[in-house]
C-alpha cells in the first residue's frame, strides 16, 4: 500500500465510522510524518471544533511529551477536552515506507454521562417495597401490643394466665393478628411459645 491508497483508506474508514456511530463521533486522520501531526481529514469537527489543518490535540500536551502515543495505538481512553467534554479516544496508527498516519475516533459521550448520573440518583431507593411494608407493619404491630398492654395495666413479668388471656383478646379486638408476622412478635414479647399464644388466640374467641 504506497502513501496515497493508505490516505485513501484511511478516510474512507473515517468518514464510514462517523457515519455508523452519529454525530457524537468525531473521526480524523493525522499525519504524523510532518511536525505538530496536522489533520489530513475529519469528520464531525463539531466535537472538537477542528479543522483540516489543525494541529490541536485531544489530549493537550500529552502528546508532545509521550513517545508511546507518538508510535502505538491507543485504545479506548479518556481525554477531558479543555470545553469539558468528556471524550472516549483511540488512535491506530499505520506505517509505510514514506508515510505514517493515525487514525483517531472521539467520541462525545458528555451527554451519557450527564444522564447516567441522573439515572443513578433517580433509582435510589431507601429499601426494596416488600422491606418497607414490612417494617411498617411491625411499627404499626408494635404500636398495638403496647396500647393493649397499658389497658392491662401490668407488667409483663408480673402478669398470670388471667392477664394474657385478656391481653390476647385485645390484641384480637385491635386486628393484631390480621398481620403476618404476629404471632411470632407477641410471642417474643410475652416470652412463651408460638403453640401457648395459638392455645391462647383459641382460648380467648
């Protein structure tokens, strides 16, 4: 491949990839055998503001420091151009005996990254729906146990078989039971087992 059909190649690659990816994607081609690697071709300039001609670099400085850049490719970096945009960069170059270019691919993914943030925070939750229904029933359970056992007016230790059979049937009067998890809840409370509070529901109807 001599110097011309390299070039030729390389713009219709160019142009081909911005065309597939849109106008986000900014595509050129560098000759890199000349001082300060002026543009040869771009497409989608808009991206950069560049021109054919252009010595400017996506990467600022960094190229007139890093011979790794100036030699091989590079793959899918991050390059915050000076306007802000964040840009994913890479740059394939390609040799001849009288020639060496590079091809570049920017793309503009600012936008994307601005909207991922918004959808990040708009998916933020506190917990999962079936954890908060939960949680709010055994606040509201809670809350019930405690007003039937102030109508007792005992405490709990201090309390004979009398005084939980009366506590259960306000606890039924109130619906207490109508939640899932209450049986074991009153049972951890009064510190008996499930089978003596189910004994008790039955004793108490």
């Amino acid at each position: 491949m001599n110097k011309k059909e390299a070039l030729e190649f390389l713009d219709r690659l160019a142009k081909g990839i911005s065309e597939m990816f849109g106008r986000d994607c900014e595509t050129l081609v560098h000759d890199m055998s000349v001082p300060k690697h002026p543009i040869v071709v771009i497409y989608n300039g808009h991206v950069t503001n560049r021109k054919a001609g252009s010595t400017e670099d996506v990467y600022g400085d960094l190229a007139k420091y890093k011979s790794s850049y100036l030699e091989g490719d590079f793959i899918n970096h991050l390059a915050v151009y000076k306007s802000g945009k964040f840009i994913k960069s890479t740059t394939f170059h390609l040799k001849g005996e009288d020639y060496h270019y590079a091809l570049g691919i920017n793309y503009d993914f600012t936008h994307m990254r601005e909207f991922s943030n918004v959808l990040e925070n708009f998916m933020k939750v506190e917990s999962d729906l079936q954890s908060a229904i939960s949680e709010a029933g055994e606040n509201k359970l809670s809350s019930i146990f405690d007003s039937c056992l102030e109508a007792v007016g005992k405490p709990i230790e201090r309390m004979n078989k009398s005084d939980r059979l009366r506590l259960i049937s306000l606890l039924k009067r109130e619906k207490a039971f109508d939640f899932s998890k209450a049986v074991p809840y009153v049972s951890s409370r009064l510190n008996l087992s499930r089978y003596t509070i189910y004994k008790y529901i039955k004793e108490s109807s």
